[in-house]
C-alpha cells in the first residue's frame, strides 16, 4: 500500500513539473509565431550557387 502513495507522489510531482515548464514556455514567448511554421513549406529554399576559383 505504501507503494501506492511514493507511486502517486512521484506522479504528482512529475506533472507539477511539465505543467510549470509548459506555463514557463508560453509566458517566454515560445508559442508566439503561429504563421510562419504552416506557411514555410510552401516556399522552396534559395538555390545555393557556388562559384568556382579558377
């Protein structure tokens, strides 16, 4: 039974965690640019030219 209780604990805490970090990452700003990752895949990469010393 005593199991039970360190398992529900430890739990607990484990969420308390990833919940702080979640509200920390959105109060940074992380989620703050929602337009460009949707529309950058539908724009190709420049070309990369290279030139050659002769």
């Amino acid at each position: 039974m005593s199991v039970i209780i360190i398992l529900l604990a430890a739990s607990i805490l484990v969420a308390s965690l990833f919940l702080i970090a979640f509200l920390w990452s959105v109060k940074s700003g992380q989620f703050e640019d929602d337009f460009s990752p949707s529309s950058r895949i539908l724009f190709e990469d420049k070309p990369v030219t290279t030139t050659k010393k002769v």
